[in-house]
C-alpha cells in the first residue's frame, strides 16, 4: 500500500486546486524519500527552490537540514520530508490557516502510508499545525501523532535569520528522536 499510496498523495498534490497557493506554483512539493521512513521531517512549507524542482528542502534551508542530519548520523535518503503546505506562499510568508487546513488531508495520508516511528516537527508552524499550539515552539518529545512518537525542534533556516547558534540544539533533537525511533518498533 505504501509505495502506490504515497504515488497517488504526490500526483494529487501536483494537480490541487483546494487553496490560492495553486494559482502561483510552478511546481507543487508532495515530498521525498523512502517509503518505510523511521524518521519524516515536517516543515512549513516550500520556498523558490522548491516550487522550482518540485523538491523538499534543496535550497539554503535544505543545505543546513542536510548538514544537521549528517551531524545527526543520518542520511537524508533515510528520511522522507515534507511540508505542511505543499505549494509556496507568495514571497515566503507563513500560509494561512486555511491552506494548511487544505494540504492536511494529504500530510495525514503520507503519515499513515508511511507508518514512521517518529515525525519530526521542523519549526513552530509545523508544531503549531499538527499539534493546535499557538505561540512559541515547545521543543522535544511532544507525544504520538497517527500513531508516530511526535517531535519538534527548530527549522533549519533560524541560521539563515541570524540565531546559527541553535543549530547544535537541532542536531541534538535530530540525534534524539533517531535515537527514538530506532528504540521504537514499527507501528501496526
């Protein structure tokens, strides 16, 4: 079910018209990586580069998740990653609570075809968006989430926004919650 469910969430992402996001992609961002991830990586949603190649993280933000993850001990081609929304907002603002509400159907789809151990939250829109929070990140182990231990830590781009010192307390919750979901067995 997996490799034909998450195909079918990606060709009906490229094609969606639920929300304005879709008016102004050049390419939607269904996300990548293998189908039994132990690890997914949740961001906000796709910026230029990403509307370009029709890629997750794979502009300056991917290049420091690439960078955290091998800190981390991990291999991007371990994880899948995604984003909340699945087309980029106008100049890089943080999408509406109604675009998230339209893509939620299809990060729930990945999340159960996927069946990962743990979901890894990258940034307070993401925390915000899968958990209800309002207000500032909470970092760490925040509970389950369709049946994965649910994690949060920062976005990649805080270095990009002049605070590069919280990157070691990414790579530390990268490494935390591989640590995790290596201890945990797969779901159902």
């Amino acid at each position: 079910m997996t490799k034909s469910e998450i195909a079918e969430v990606a060709r009906e992402v490229t094609v969606c018209e639920l929300c304005r996001l879709c008016g102004s992609r050049t390419n939607a961002v269904p996300g990548e990586g293998p189908s039994r991830p132990k690890l997914m990586l949740i961001g906000e949603a796709p910026g230029r580069k990403e509307d370009a190649t029709g890629r997750p993280f794979v502009g300056q933000a991917g290049r420091i998740l690439d960078g955290a993850l091998a800190k981390a001990g991990l291999k991007r081609e371990e994880v899948f990653i995604t984003s909340v929304v699945k087309c980029r907002p106008p100049d890089n603002r943080e999408p509406k609570p109604d675009e998230v509400e339209a893509c939620r159907r299809y990060l729930e789809r990945q999340v159960d075809a996927l069946r990962p151990r743990v979901v890894v939250l990258l940034g307070r829109v993401a925390e915000s968006a899968l958990t209800g929070s309002k207000g500032g990140l909470r970092r760490g182990d925040l509970g389950f989430y369709r049946g994965a231990s649910l994690y949060a830590t920062y976005h990649p781009a805080v270095a990009l926004h002049g605070r590069p010192q919280l990157l070691d307390s990414l790579v530390a919750d990268l490494r935390a919650a591989a640590k995790a979901a290596s201890a945990r067995p797969s779901g159902p």
